[in-house]
C-alpha cells in the first residue's frame, strides 16, 4: 500500500488542522461574538470537531471546520443570558449619533445597522464571502445549501445591504424601496443577529 | 456569479472587525490547549469502555506525535489521573442531583400523556387580559458557569434571575447566586480556598434599553404554525433537541395562556423519540411529568428533560444530563449539567 494521506494519523492530521486553522476560527467567533470567551469557545470548537472527526472533509478543511463553529457558537450563546451580548451590542451602536464619530467610524455604524436588517441568512452568506473569504462553494457547504441557492441567497443580501447603505447615506432616495431595510425593521430584526449566532 | 463574491468583498470586506488581528494566545498555551483537545476521546473511541491505561498509551502516542513542550504533558498527565468513566473521585465536579422520577401514576406513551394534559389546559380559562411588564423569575445553573472568572466544581451554586420585559422591549434583569451545594466538607474547603466564588451577596441588576428578543410577537395557538414558528433561530436541521431548546427560551419570554401553552404541548408530544419517565418533584419541589429525549448534538449524548405540570400544561422546569459519557467534563456519570426552573411567569404593573 502506498503512503498516502490515508496512512496518516487522525491526531496528526487532526493537530496539522488545529495549528493551520486556529487563527481561522478565532476571527470568526469574535467577528461574530467579541463579548465571549474567544479563547473557552475556539477550544470548545476544536474539542468538538475532535470528537467529529470521522466526518472531517478533508477537502474543504476550513468550511467544515467553519460549520463546526457555527454550531458550537449557538450553543455556547445558547448557554448564555438571553440578554445583552451582541444584539444589545449593535443596539447601542444602532442608537449612536453617527454624526459625533469620525467619518470611517459613522461609516462603520451605518454598515453595522444595514447588516442587522438582513435576514439572518442572508447576513451570514455576506460574512462568509466577505469576511472568511470563502468562494461561493465553500460557502454553501457551511450554510448547508447548494452553490446556486447560496449564490442567489449572497445576490438578494448583497442587493439589499446596498440599498440600505445607500439610503442611509442618502435618505429619502432608494433605488429598490421593496427590498430595502425600513429604519424601523432594523431593531425589530435585531433579534434575527441572535438567532443568526444560534445556528 | 462568478463577480459576486468579489463584489461583496468590495462592498463589506473592510469592515471586518477582525482586519489586522493578531492572535493574543502565544504557542505555549496554544499547544497547551491541543494536548488537552487531543486527550479527550476522538473519533472512534469507545469512550464508555476506555481504560486509563489505553488512555494512557493514546496519549503519549500524540504527544510523541505532536512534538508538545514539557509543561503541556504535564497538563495531560493531570487530566488522565481524574475520574474515568463511572469513576467516583474527589476531583469530579460537584453536579445537581438527578431528579428521580417514580411509578408513572399516567401509564402510556409520551403522546398519550401529554395529550391528556393537554385536554385539561385547553380547557382552562384564559383570564383577564393585562398589560404591563412581562416577568420571569427563575433558578438556573450550568456546569460551565463561571463565577467572578472562574468555573466552581466544588460546590453546585444556582444563580436565581427575576426578569422584567416592558412592551416597548426594554427591561430589567436582577440576579443573584443561591446558597452553594456541597457534597462534603473536602468540597467545601476546596470552594473556600477558591476565594469562595459566589458567596458575595450582592446583587447584579442589568437595565437594558431593549432585550434581544426571539419571539417579539405572540406565539401561535395553532400548534403546526407553533412549530415552524419555534424554529427562528432553532434550527430544524439541529435536530428535536432543538425544539427542546426553543421551548425553554419560550418560557422565559412569553407568558403563555392555556391555548398557547396546549400548543406548545403538542409540538413536544409529536418529537420523535420523546419519553415519558414518570411522575417527579422539580427543583421547586412541586409535582410535574417528566418528559426526555436524547441527542448527541452537542458532541456528547445528552438527555434533555421537561418538567411539565399535568394540572395546567406549564413548563416547571429542564434539566440536561449526561447518560453515559462525561467527555471530558469531569463529571461522573450520569450528571446534570445544566438546569432551569421556571418559577413564575406573569404580567406585572411594575419592574420590581
């Protein structure tokens, strides 16, 4: 028999995972929640993935390693108080007066608000594209969907997030006013960022 | 398609609050943290029937592999001396006791159990209408709560929470540790030369302008639209202990009416696998059913339970408990590891 990556060890594969990826999992869970314990959480995620690893896919190493965290963050939150955290987080920035701050500061606060008023599905093919850098394939496996439903998933949120940006840099002028997040829906689906860290 | 994904990198990419992170955790202690990773069960381990001794011989077998540093298998060596499976051992963490259920006075399945309390809820009157502040009061504890930045596995020490939601969505959340649980005078020593975490009396009030709610309207009476209406932010592809999971968010909440509540019984009645274990007294000590159903979702089996009171179709209560595998939370097995009591849920006039 030929050496070859099925002669390897589970632990010695499993630990070039962790060192290649750790970094990886630790930006996910603080862009996502920065209030908990990112170093407790990352351990939990590579604890359970250990546990899982007869189903590693050894071929997209990094997205299943992102569903494993995606799961393991809404349990973690899950555990928490249902209260404050990163809703109650967002919130406060929400309610921040965007003129008291730096420019790249307000643009940050508009982007923030924009983004809670996708859906939370639409919210997190935004992330995985934009800030875990994942292609559209890789993608659609954490979320769970085929590539063309996800890419079509991205095309509504990206479409959305524009319009809401562009009415919050320009009040009054929509280009899409039936897909555009209302400033009132922005507290209301605020919730949604929760639900979003549960799944 | 192919343009899309850069498209929305340019539109979202440089606000990721992450750009030049640099990772606090320096290779010691990340090499630290594999070694115990790796020193839980893995894939494909009997983790039930493993012996310390092929624990043992695992264990240095990766530590050979992985090259880690003197400190790091030290922690090891300190991990695989704790309790194993089953084992009683001074080091194992203090848990609730289970709740002990006895000789079912409702005989049948899960379904016919609660389907009979279910026609006793639906029948009981609503009540006048209020309007006010929603209010919770709850006792809660969780093996992996830490107090003052440390996790206690010397004592069991509840944490009781009363909550006031206004309509407008904000509210007001006071919470305060109970009196600690020991299970011998050693575990006492032990939580006393911790700095006696929690004993403190004070009391934590959080005001916050609008809590993060997941259900801000009111839950359906119809029990189909209840079901898929539980699944915001519970996935179904997690499986029926997600539903388990939804329910005991509903209840802190939603103050449920009898119709409601009779709903939210028959979404529970139709999980599959759902257990009926017999009549039981929850944390409170006041008479319920209990109802179980077990998942290995969270990585470890788990049985989660519901406390159900037979009289008016109420939640009393949830625990979950580890069966058969403590992984590697240094519990012995069979342990609660988390549990909730609903104490009371009403409408209040005022948030004290």
């Amino acid at each position: 028999m030929k050496e070859g990556k099925r002669m390897v060890e589970p632990a010695e594969r499993f630990t070039a995972l962790y060192r290649q990826h750790r970094v990886d999992i630790e930006r996910y869970v603080l862009r996502r929640a920065p209030e908990v314990d990112v170093a407790d959480v990352v351990a939990e995620v590579f604890t359970v993935a250990w546990r899982r690893f007869d189903e590693f896919d050894s071929e997209h190493p990094l997205p299943w390693l992102y569903g494993v965290a995606r799961r393991m963050l809404a349990n973690e939150l899950r555990r928490r108080s249902r209260v404050r955290h990163l809703s109650e987080r967002v919130k406060t920035s929400s309610t921040e007066s965007v003129e008291d701050h730096s420019p790249a500061i307000a643009q940050r606060i508009v982007f923030q608000q924009a983004l809670n008023g996708l859906r939370e599905l639409e919210r997190e093919a935004v992330l995985l594209v934009a800030w875990e850098r994942l292609e559209l394939r890789e993608a659609a496996l954490v979320a769970g969907c085929g590539t063309s439903a996800f890419a079509m998933r991205l095309h509504r949120a990206r479409r959305r997030l524009r319009v809401a940006l562009s009415e919050e840099e320009s009040p009054g002028r929509s280009e899409d006013a039936d897909s555009a997040v209302k400033p009132s829906s922005v507290t209301a689906q605020l919730c949604e960022s929760r639900g979003a860290l549960r799944k | 398609m192919s343009r899309l994904p850069n498209q929305t990198r340019e539109l979202a990419g440089r606000f990721d609050p992450t750009l030049g992170y640099q990772s606090r955790t320096d290779e010691s202690t990340t090499d630290a943290i594999l070694c115990r990773i790796l020193a839980d069960a893995g894939p494909s381990q009997d983790k039930a029937t493993a012996s310390a001794t092929v624990t043992q011989r695992r264990i240095s077998r990766r530590v050979a592999i992985t090259g880690l540093a003197a400190v790091a298998v030290a922690g090891v060596v300190v991990y695989i001396d704790g309790p194993g499976p089953g084992e009683q051992s001074a080091s194992a963490a203090a848990t609730p006791p289970l709740l002990a259920t006895g000789a079912p006075d409702m005989p049948g399945s899960a379904a016919a159990v609660l389907g009979a309390i279910i026609d006793r809820t639906r029948s009981l009157p609503a009540g006048p209408a209020k309007s006010g502040y929603r209010h919770f009061s709850l006792d809660t504890w969780a093996l992996t709560t830490r107090i003052n930045n440390q996790q206690v596995t010397s004592a069991v020490i509840p944490e009781h929470r009363e909550v006031w939601i206004a309509p407008d969505g904000s509210g007001r959340e006071v919470r305060h540790y109970l009196t600690p649980i020991f299970a011998s005078s050693a575990a006492k020593q032990a939580w006393q030369r911790q700095g006696m975490p929690g004993s403190d009396t004070r009391t934590d009030t959080v005001t916050s302008p609008s809590f993060s709610l997941i259900w801000p309207q009111a839950a359906p009476t119809d029990p189909a639209a209840l079901a898929k209406w539980l699944t915001r932010g519970h996935p179904v592809a997690n499986g029926p202990a997600e539903t388990i999971a939804a329910v005991t968010d509903l209840v802190k909440e939603q103050v449920l009416d009898p119709q409601q509540r009779a709903a939210l019984l028959r979404v529970i009645s139709k999980l599959p696998s759902l257990t009926y274990r017999g009549p039981v007294n929850d944390r409170a000590g006041r008479p319920g059913e209990l109802f179980s159903l077990d998942s290995n979702y969270s990585g470890l089996p788990t049985r989660y339970e519901l406390i159900v009171d037979k009289v008016d179709g109420r939640i009393l209560g949830s625990d979950e408990v580890l069966p058969t595998t403590p992984g590697k939370l240094g519990v012995k097995i069979p342990a609660v590891i988390d549990y909730e009591t609903y104490l009371q849920a009403d409408i209040t006039s005022s948030n004290h």
